[in-house]
C-alpha cells in the first residue's frame, strides 16, 4: 500500500535534500509537487490544500531556514503533519462496562464485511474472549454460510436463523444469546447497502436501536478511494459510526481512502486488513503508517509480527548452530519459512527501513512473493540430508543432478547456493556482534 504515494514523496525529498540550504521558494517548489502526489494518490483535494498549507506554515519558519539539515526538517514536519493527519494515535476498540460487548458491522456490498466480522472475533479469541458471530445479512446469497463456514475455521460460533426472520430480530436474538451465554463479544454482519437506499438505511438504524452497539464501525474497501470517504460520510448521518475498518490496503498502491477518510468524516480509523487471509486485523497506528508512507519503514510492526509468528526458542537454536558453523540447508529452508508466516515477504521487507524503493520493483516484488521461494524449496528438498547439512559438499555433478531432481537449471541451483552463503555470512555477523546494534536487532528479529 502507499506505493505510488511513497514513490513519488521520495523523489520530492531526494530532490530537496540536494538543494543544501532552503528559502521560500524552495520549499514552495517542492510543496506544490507534494500537493500533486497527494491529489494523485487520490487524497481528498480539501484534505490536500490543508495539509500542504499546514506544512507551508512551520516550513518556512526558523527551525527550517537555519538548520544544519533544513530538508530532514522538512521530512520531519510532514511526518509530524501525517500523523496528525491520520489520526494522532491509535484508537482501540471500547469495551462494555458489562458485557457483551456488542460490535456492528456496517458498510457497502463488497467491501469485506463478512471476512472482517471473522477476523475481529479471532482478535477477540485470542485476547482471551469468548465471540459471537451473528449472521444478519439475509439478503446476499450464501452469506450465511459463508459466515459459518468462516466461524468453523476460527472455532468461532455463529448464530443464524431462517429465512422467515429479519435482520432486526436476528441480531436482537443475537445479543441476548450473547447475554444468556456469557459472550465477551458480539460480532453482527450486516447485509451491504447502498447509502440512497432509505430502507435498508433505516433497518440499519433500527438494529443499532435494538442491539445499543457499543462500537459502530463501517468496513471501508480502500480500494474505491474517494468514493468510501463519501459513502462513510453518508453513512455517519444517518447511523453515528465510532470507528473505520479499511479493508484491501494491499490492493491500494495509492492510499487516498487512508489519507482522506479521517480528517473527512472526523471518525477514527481502528483497523486496516490485508487479503482475504483469516487472519487478526491490524491496529491502526498513524505514526506507523505514515513512516511506511515516507519509505522509512515500519520496525515495531515488524518486530511484533516477528514476536507473534516466530519460535524463540527455536531461533537461539538457530542462533547456536550459527556460532558452531553447523546452519545448513534445512536451516536455512525453515527460516524462510517463519518468515513468510509474517505476511508476503515484500511487505515484510518494505517495513525495514530504506527498503521500500526495492519493494516498488516489480522484478523484486515477483520473485520475493512469486514462485522464486517454492523453487528454491524444491531444489533444497531434491538434496541428500548430506548436501542439506554440508552445501560445500555440492559440486559440479551433484548440481546437475539436483538441479534435474527438482525441474529447475543449474543457474538457479546456483544462485541458491550463492544467497544461502551471502546469509549464512549476514547471520554470523549479526550473531558475532560485528554489525550495529540498531541493525543487528532489527535484522536479528
């Protein structure tokens, strides 16, 4: 997400960063050319001509004009004025003094409401809750179903009822079962709706009228930039909504919706999901994503992410291989695999910082994401348990043959062995102390 955004932001500051010292007219030259990448990007145009103002005013000022590094100053006012922009801090979710607490699903057809009800109840799950998914939306085809089939996966239970019940008395149903049975949570589904359609408008009102929802949130698909600020704003007058879900972000290169749909609506955006994967939603964190927008990464997500997926004590194990020269292979295999765990290994690598301009590339992109890691599994796997745990062992005849054993050439067989070493190397000095602290520790995770 954010990539055209990110991409053009840093040729902007490359540029200004050349310049040395900076006037007004340097800083209105590369304002202008910021307001463009934001109106590109799809940011609501009044969103972007206040920002660009906001930024104009402390750019110009005495911090900026006699600095040592006026355009790291500049750099650090639009984070600042990004953050601000994107919320400030991260809202959680507000929890019922008694519970259940009851969660409303709202938005349009499409826009991932089913998938997010599930994802939100496998947080709720694993914080230690007890879910209740209901089954609202008796309008699409196989919703139902669907939100069954999602509760079986995450061992989450659903409560459905028939045809000849609407949706008003399903979720009311739901919630006193959600009393009756000492749920935590209250997860309902919606039907999707059109914000022109007064009466699936005013069925939503009567839910939340029945239920009293502790948290409102409408699941935005960032994908249709603008038209989900507006259709949020619609949606806000009619039902007051406490907070925004964006779904699809890693279908967004541009990011308009996540730039505009806070300062618009003026309601907080709580979380953003990736893909179609049941998997928790992420929190949203302005100070975050706006690092990631200015390609200067995003370490604490990543360092979490790694706490969550990765095996610790199977990592100073790893890490005691290393100082023994043993690592090989199968090691090596494995550690691509806790990785990928964390998410597709572009994102991952575009949360380190400076690593985004790669992650731009569509080469990179295909062979991170692409069939390039289920073939270097191939080839690993086409080796004797021998080769695995020695590579050095593998020579001229023994690439021919591994490399016909798994459907490849003898070039990828290769360069495998080339990057297994050039990180066998990057691991041994991580794990010696040779490298900076900072770096060893965010690599070292």
């Amino acid at each position: 997400m954010f990539e055209t955004l990110t991409e053009r932001l840093d040729g902007v500051f490359s540029k200004l960063g050349r310049r040395g010292r900076l006037g007004e007219k340097e800083v209105d030259e590369a304002l202008r050319e910021v307001r463009m990448a934001l109106l590109e990007a799809d940011v609501n145009f009044r969103v972007a001509r206040d920002f660009v103002t906001a930024v104009r005013e402390r750019a110009v000022g005495r911090e900026v004009i006699e600095s040592v590094t006026p355009a790291q100053q500049v750099v650090k006012i639009v984070n600042d004025h990004l953050v601000d922009l994107l919320g400030g801090e991260a809202t959680r979710l507000t929890t019922a003094p008694r519970p259940p607490t009851v969660v409303l699903l709202v938005g349009l057809q499409g826009s991932g409401k089913t998938t997010t009800a599930a994802k939100l109840a496998l947080a709720f799950k694993q914080d230690g809750g007890r879910p209740l998914l209901v089954a609202a939306d008796t309008y699409r085809p196989a919703a139902v179903e669907q939100l069954r089939t999602l509760g079986k996966q995450i061992d989450v239970p659903v409560h459905a009822e028939g045809d000849d019940r609407t949706p008003v008395q399903i979720a009311t149903r739901g919630r006193e079962l959600g009393v009756d049975n000492a749920h935590s949570h209250v997860v309902i589904d919606t039907a999707g709706r059109l914000q022109l359609d007064d009466t699936m408008m005013e069925e939503i009102e009567q839910i939340s009228t029945r239920v009293e929802p502790v948290e409102t949130l409408f699941i935005a698909d960032a994908t249709t930039g603008q038209e989900a600020v507006n259709v949020s704003q619609s949606f806000h007058a009619r039902t007051p909504l406490t907070g925004l879900v964006l779904t699809k972000m890693d279908g967004d290169a541009r990011g308009g919706a996540a730039l505009s749909i806070r300062a618009v609506t003026g309601v907080p955006v709580k979380f953003i999901a990736n893909g179609e994967q049941i998997e928790p939603l992420e929190v949203f964190h302005p100070d975050r994503v706006a690092s990631r927008i200015l390609g200067m990464g995003d370490v604490v997500t990543l360092v979490e992410r790694a706490e969550a997926t990765i095996d610790q004590d199977r990592a100073l194990e790893l890490q005691e291989k290393l100082r023994k020269d043993a690592f090989g292979l199968d090691d090596f295999l494995e550690q691509l695999n806790q990785v990928k765990k964390m998410g597709p290994l572009s994102q991952v690598l575009g949360m380190m910082p400076g690593m985004s301009g790669m992650t731009n590339n569509a080469d990179v992109q295909a062979a991170l994401d692409g069939d390039g890691l289920r073939h270097f599994e191939a080839i690993i796997l086409s080796m004797t348990p021998g080769e695995r745990s020695n590579p050095d062992l593998i020579d001229g005849s023994r690439r021919r043959r591994i490399a016909a054993g798994s459907g490849r050439n003898v070039q990828e067989v290769n360069q495998l062995l080339k990057q297994f070493k050039q990180a066998r190397q990057m691991m041994q000095m991580m794990s010696s102390g040779k490298m900076p602290s900072g770096l060893r520790n965010m690599m070292g995770m």
